[in-house]
C-alpha cells in the first residue's frame, strides 16, 4: 500500500512540506509501526499482511483517511491511496487511486502507460516500435531488450512484468536523512567529544542555524571570528554562520584586548561622531604630544548633550606601519549619569566607537 | 494462601537490590538536566542557585547600566561549559567584552537585527540552544510573550530577556533582576580607568520576598562578586 499525499495548492516549500510529510508519517505510524518514507509525500506500507487485522483493505484505507482528514486539510493537501504489489505498481496504483487485487498487478501494470516508467530514452523508442503499455513491453523478449536499450532497460522490463518490485529511482535515498534533519532530538545531556569532534549538542545548534539561514538569510545568524590582524576592541568580527567556520571557531585563542579591561560591550559598527568641550564650550582636540587640549566638560552626539564626570586617556593606538596616518586615540569617558562610553580621535574629529553597556 | 506472605509472623526483610537494578531505578531526569549551571558568586542570589532550564529570567536596566553585561553573566558559566547560547537583538556586541565575562563564544549564535521577524527567529532558536538572551526594545505583546515562555518551556531552555524597563515583557517572571544604580570605579579625572562596576539590584524570585542585592559586574580582578545582599534567608 502507498499513500501519497500531494500539495493540492503546491505552495509550500520544501521545509514545510516535509514537516507535514514527517507529521503524516507519525500518525501513520501509530497504526501501522511499518509504514516507511519512499520520498517526499510518499510512503509505503505492507498492508496485505495487516489488512485482516483492520477488517480488510478498505477498511484500512478508511482508517488512515480519516486519521490524516484533519492534518491534510489543515495544510490543503489531498491524499491519495492505493494498493498493488510491489513498491512500483502500488505508486502507480495510488496515483490512480487503484486498490489492485491480490494477484491483479500484472494486469494493472500491462494496462500503464510506457511513460510511467519515467524512462524517456525507452518511452521514446517504444513509441516509435509501437509499444505504448507497461504490457507490450514486458511482453518483448528479455535478450531483446538488452541488445537494444541496454541494461536499465532490463531492470524496467522486470519491473513491469512484476518480476522485480521496485523500480530504481522511485526512491528518494536521502528521505530519511532530511526527515532525521528536521528533527530535533532531544536536548543531549551528556556531551560526547567536547574537545575535538562534535557533540549532539553542536549538531543541533548547527542544524538550527542553518534552518534559520535558509528561513532568513544568510547573514540572520552570525559567529564571532577570531580574525589577526583585526583590533576586535574596535570593530566587531562577526561573519555569517556557516558549518565550516566551525574549525576556525573552534581554534580560536582568547580574544586580544589591547585596551584595558573590561572591553566595552557594544561596539557600534557605524561609530558616531561627536565633539568634545571644555567648560567653555570650546572644543577639545589632541595636541601634538597626544594629551588633550584642554579638560573635557561635555560631548554632544547629535543633539544631546552628557556631561562628562570621569575621564581616562588618551590612550595611543598605534597600528602597523602602513597605516601610521591613521593613528588613533581612545578615550574612556564616564557621563554624569553614570554610563561609560569609548571614544576614539583619528586626527580630525572624535567618534563614539563604544559602550560599556 | 498468598506465595508471598505465608511467614506474616517474621518480620519481611528486603533482599539487597542488586546494583546494576539500583542504577537503572535512579530518577531518570537528574537534578543538573533541570537547570542550567551560573557562576558560583551569582548562584547565591538565585533561587536553587541556579538557572532552571525552561524558565524565563528577565534583567532591566537603562541603557548603559550594566544590564546586558549581567545577562551575559548569567549565562557565562552554561557557557563555558559546553551550553550553546543564543543573542538575539544585540545590535553590535563587543566579542572582547564577551569573552571577557566568561562567554565561550565558539558556542554563541547571534541574531543581530532580527527587525520585525524576532518572534519567529526567537522561536526558532529556543530549538537549538539551551539558553537564549533576547534584547527587546519595545514593550513585547501578550501573545508573543505567552508563546516565547511556552516555547522555553518545551524546549527546556531557559530564556534571558533583556530590557531597559521591566513592563516591556508584559508577564510575570521567574526570576527578575532590575538594575537600581550602576556605579564604575577606578577612572578617574584623567587618570586610571574603567575597573569595576557595582549594581545595585531588585532581585524578584517567583515565591520569594523582593531582596537588594550588590553586584560587581565586573570586579576589579575581571570576575563577577556579590558584594553583599539583604533578606536571603538565614545570609
């Protein structure tokens, strides 16, 4: 027996149909612990030898009808059901709605199309010799076929003479696989390869991340990086999350802080300006020696203005060489209200490049 | 007659359960897969001394008072202890200052600007982390806060809500932390720098009295210390 549940509006994408899929999968399941995934929407039990159980196929089918009614209809999918032997003939069987007698396959097969086989070199030839039926073909001679279509032609003829089940490429062989993915399996509580390997743990957040890329986009979940050469007290290193950064996380030594500690908890990518004052209101620079100007009062960002209680720097930044011109300094700076800023000068004007939240 | 109590005038003994039996009868979800691990210092203020997974913290305090950093504390030691966090709505964390408070940041997804789809992503993280701090910046809806607790909830992990004030998450909390002042020491007019901070907390426990609590996130040696507290039982 298949069932085949089809998106009727074909609107959802592939994550959601799989979870449907996947849900569809478990009530089966409650009735039939045997009923396994073919490929996506599709999936196969062995009835004839349960169906005396539930009172016979229709009954079955009834009953699994009405357990997936109120799933399907949720989501607007349909569902279709058929019986025949073998994994091949009960797929068609189910696309046709076919409940095929025990013993009948043969005859229901001979009567499919050539096209079913989804061959379309064979179909192709067929039709050109004449043969338009699963039938006509199978009842060509084996050695025939061989010689003119080749091996997996033979395979076919076998299949549609009902003398081998299933036809390759009805399955989908990473079903299970992508059903296990989108299940997430219960929180691990004991960590297996912390050092080194990955933990059950690590899977799962890795899983969700990706889960969260494909909903969200790629930069919508991010990781710290440990990038040289990258002063991390001034620019945030955060990249996209991705499965292979992972060895470079994994790797990474403890975080630099060439500023005393702590570091300021946020880091404004794009760094505002502001200017400096003295009591005066003039404005505060820093003179040739890296002191400043005059001592510090207030700073405004934008339109607001903080008084300034506490001060510490400048402190030098000095870079690689190459790029001297752009000597920086930084200055902590704590508001009369009691939060704490970084601010760093680059020879023309003062920026807020951190806070200390 | 009954097999078993045929000699009801001696006194029934129990045979020893044979060890292998004992192990398998223990409880089968042990104590330390009900909450999450904090940091020793911060242990003392919270109630069992520790995060309980599927629970829903939220810490309040103005902007630049100190209250992400003491979220981040809280979740410092999970952290470092092999626990897959979450941050969502920290527009520009300092990966430093992260660190710094004890984050392991090799097990650390951000969700910087998650704009209006926060809830889903929200939701959508609680399935792969086991803690998860959210930054919201606005007053939460009903709905959207009833779903995130129960999310936390079912996927057993604990859930840390950051705000500037505490009505923004409109339910009520198993643990709330609010931050009353902040104070920094060591700068000073010129001189010295940045060094320590103390706060001085409302720590409101589910069932338990409101107590005031002293915090240094961080202190002068970089650690978390509980300066003192009032009204924590027998302390």
């Amino acid at each position: 027996m298949v069932l085949w549940i089809r998106d009727a509006r074909s609107k959802s994408n592939d994550v959601a149909a799989l979870r449907i899929f996947a849900e569809a999968l478990s009530i089966v399941g409650q009735r039939c612990p045997f009923v396994e995934p073919v490929r996506l929407g599709v999936m196969a039990l062995p009835v004839r030898s349960v169906a005396r159980f539930f009172g016979g196929e229709l009954a079955i089918c009834d009953l699994l009808r009405d357990d997936l009614a109120e799933l399907l209809e949720h989501h607007a999918m349909e569902l279709h059901i058929g019986i025949a032997d073998g994994l091949f003939a009960a797929v068609l069987a189910a696309s046709h709605e076919e409940l095929v007698a025990a013993g009948e396959t043969p005859s229901f097969l001979a009567r499919q199309a050539i096209e079913r086989l989804h061959r379309p070199e064979i179909a192709e030839l067929c039709q050109r010799l004449g043969i338009r039926t699963l039938g006509a073909f199978a009842m060509l001679d084996e050695d025939r076929v061989l010689e003119r279509f080749g091996l997996d032609a033979v395979h076919c003829h076998r299949v549609a003479r009902g003398v081998e089940p299933e036809l390759v490429g009805v399955r989908d062989p990473d079903i299970i696989k992508r059903l296990h993915l989108l299940e997430a399996p219960e929180i691990a509580t004991t960590q297996v390869g912390f050092f080194g390997g990955t933990s059950a743990r690590d899977e799962r957040a890795q899983r969700i991340a990706i889960r969260l890329q494909s909903h969200f986009g790629a930069s919508s979940v991010q990781v710290a990086l440990d990038k040289p050469g990258r002063d991390p007290a001034e620019r945030a290193i955060f990249d996209a999350f991705a499965v292979e950064q992972q060895t470079v996380l994994h790797d990474s030594a403890p975080w630099p802080a060439r500023l005393p500690t702590p570091s300021p908890m946020t880091i404004f990518t794009r760094p505002r300006d502001i200017q400096l004052f003295d009591e005066f209101d003039q404005a505060i620079g820093i003179d040739g020696a890296g002191l400043l100007s005059a001592t510090p009062a207030v700073y405004r960002d934008g339109g607001s203005r903080y008084g300034i209680a506490a001060w510490a720097g400048p402190w030098p930044v000095t870079g690689p060489w190459w790029r001297q011109q752009q000597r920086k300094n930084r200055l902590q700076i704590l508001t009369s209200s009691g939060c704490a800023v970084l601010a760093s000068h680059d020879g023309r004007g003062w920026q807020l490049v951190g806070r200390y939240d | 007659m009954f097999a078993f109590s045929d000699d009801a005038n001696q006194p029934r003994r129990r045979p020893p359960v044979p060890s292998a039996l004992r192990d398998l009868a223990r409880p089968v979800v042990a104590a330390a897969a009900r909450t999450l691990p904090v940091t020793q210092s911060l242990s003392s203020i919270l109630p069992r001394g520790a995060l309980r997974r599927g629970s829903v913290s939220v810490v309040s305090g103005s902007q630049g008072s100190g209250a992400i950093s003491l979220a981040l504390a809280l979740a410092a030691e999970a952290s470092a202890q092999g626990h897959w966090c979450g941050v969502v709505g920290i527009s520009d964390p300092g990966a430093t200052a992260m660190s710094e408070v004890g984050m392991d940041l090799r097990r650390v997804l951000f969700t910087p600007e998650p704009s209006k789809r926060w809830l889903e992503v929200t939701a959508e993280l609680l399935d792969g982390v086991e803690l998860l701090i959210v930054r919201v910046q606005a007053a939460v809806a009903f709905s959207a806060a009833r779903r995130l607790s129960a999310r936390a909830r079912e996927r057993r992990a604990a859930l840390i809500i950051v705000t500037e004030h505490r009505q923004y998450w409109p339910l009520p909390a198993d643990l709330g932390l609010s931050i009353r002042s902040s104070t920094w020491m060591g700068i000073g007019r010129g001189d010295g720098h940045l060094r320590s901070r103390r706060l001085e907390l409302e720590v409101a426990a589910r069932g338990e009295h409101l107590r005031l609590v002293s915090v240094w996130v961080p202190s002068q040696d970089g650690a978390i210390l509980v300066a003192h507290g009032h009204g924590h039982g027998d302390a």
